[in-house]
C-alpha cells in the first residue's frame, strides 16, 4: 500500500512538473532565410563588369539584391542576368527627382524586373534645409505611394542621420512620418545611421510597429571617426535588433557598406558569413 502511494505521489508531481514546462513559452532560434545586398556596396565594380559583379555576390551566398542605378542596363536585361544568377531583386533606389517626375517608367522597370519597394533614398541638401521642405516631400510620398500602391508596390524611405537633427526644434524624420499614411509609406531603416544620428534602434521599432520594411544592415566600428565596418565587426547589436524585426514589420535585411578597406567583396564576404550563422 506505502508503495502504491508513492508511486501515486511521484505521479503526480511528475505531471504537475510537465503542465509547469507546459506553460512556459520556448523560443527557438531564428536565422535569416534571406540576405540581401545594396549594390551601391559595389558601384564601381558594378560599373566595370556589371554581369561578372552579380555573379560574384551570389557566388557569396546572397539571395537578394537591392538596385540603386541599372548602369544603362534595359529591364528586361536587368531580370535576365538575376536569373541567370539565381538573385531576386525585391526593392530598388530610386532618386527623388525621379519619384517627382518620372515615377511611372519607375513603376514598369520595377514590374519586369521584379522589384516589390522602391525606395527614395536620399534627400539632397538644398531639399531639407526647412521643415516645409520636409512637409512637401511627404505631400509627394503620400502621392507616390499611392501610386505604387495601386501598381502592386510598396514605397519606402531611407534615413540617413540628418533626419534626426531637429529643424526648430522639430525632428524631420517625424514630419515625414506624421505626415505620411502609415500603411502605405514605409522606412527602410539604415541601421549605422540612426546610430550615427545619436537614436536607438530599438526605441524606434518600438515606437513605430508595423513601418519598417527593410533594415540596411550596415555596422560602425569601435573609433572615434565612426567609420562603416563588416557586419559584425563592429558596435551595433544586430541581435537585440533583430529581434524586435517581425514586429517592426521587417521583410529585407540589405546589407550595405558604403566604404570598405579593400575589395567590396571580401567585405560583404565576411557580413554574409556573420549573419548566415547569427541567430536571434
């Protein structure tokens, strides 16, 4: 009898331990399944030997690429040598005089090669020097977008860290996003530059859920001069990002380095290799 209830008492502690682990929410690991390439990383290269430089990226293990320039290429020639390659292209740069005046062409390059985001990558100085400048350009991503919108594409803006740098006391990268409708202009957040820009990452995803659309992966090295360094190598927390991505909205991690050391390639070599293997 004393055994019998032993082994009932065991039985039962067993099976409050399991309903205990039970409960408790295991989360595995994540790994990117995709990682991209902005080919500004490779604008020279890319000038020289357009083809052979393509091949080399996904000689590396790339899977995406991210356009800025078609270096005189057609559209249709552009989509030929990605498959060739095996390389999609989900998202492309596109300047804003030619998100002001020429969006349409911009819409059907992006319809043959591919491209589900374009984005408007840059504001030149002589563009953001009010925040009515800012309160414009909004008025035309809203439009844009719209634009893309009924083509079956996303737009998107990237930050540098001028956008951060208050206006009269007023934060730009605000304007632009207060004043643009959240479902339909996106953030490609350019990682180093928000950095640069004196903001957290995290803080940002945080408070912005469901507005990035893509991170430029992109790290700053341990020097006073905060200079581009491999993915990896440097300060940045890609993990701790990272982890907040699915929430944020995230589908494309770019990796991009605007300057390296020496050949493009080993650099980006050596980001694939770090965040092929990096979990979060």
């Amino acid at each position: 009898m004393t055994n019998r209830r032993e082994f009932l008492h065991h039985a039962s502690l067993s099976a409050m331990a399991l309903t205990s682990l039970g409960s408790i929410e295991i989360k595995a690991a994540t790994r990117l399944s995709k990682i991209g390439v902005q080919l500004y990383t490779v604008r020279n290269e890319m000038g020289k030997d357009f083809d052979g430089s393509l091949q080399k990226i996904a000689a590396i293990g790339y899977k995406e690429v991210e356009f800025a320039g078609y270096y005189n290429r057609t559209p249709q020639q552009v989509k030929e040598i990605l498959n060739r390659c095996g390389l999609e292209a989900p998202s492309a740069h596109v300047p804003l005089a030619d998100i002001q005046t020429k969006l349409d062409a911009s819409i059907e390059a992006a319809k043959v090669i591919g491209h589900k985001l374009l984005v408007c990558p840059w504001l030149d100085v002589k563009d953001r020097k009010t925040i009515d400048d800012y309160k414009r350009h909004a008025d035309t991503f809203n439009k844009a977008a719209e634009t893309c919108r009924k083509a079956g594409i996303g737009f998107a803006y990237h930050n540098h860290d001028f956008e951060f740098v208050p206006i009269d006391g007023i934060m730009p990268l605000d304007v632009l996003l207060a004043g643009t409708d959240k479902n339909l202009m996106k953030i490609e957040l350019d990682l180093y530059w928000i950095k640069k820009g004196n903001q957290d990452a995290n803080a940002f995803l945080s408070k912005h859920p469901g507005r990035v659309i893509a991170f430029h992966v992109k790290d700053m090295d341990n020097t006073p001069k905060m200079s581009f360094t491999e993915v990896g190598r440097g300060i940045i927390n890609f993990k701790g990002i990272f982890a907040q991505s699915k929430r944020a909205g995230v589908k494309y991690f770019i990796v991009e380095q605007d300057q390296c050391p020496g050949s493009p390639f080993d650099s980006l070599k050596i980001s694939y290799d770090y965040l092929s293997k990096m979990e979060y």
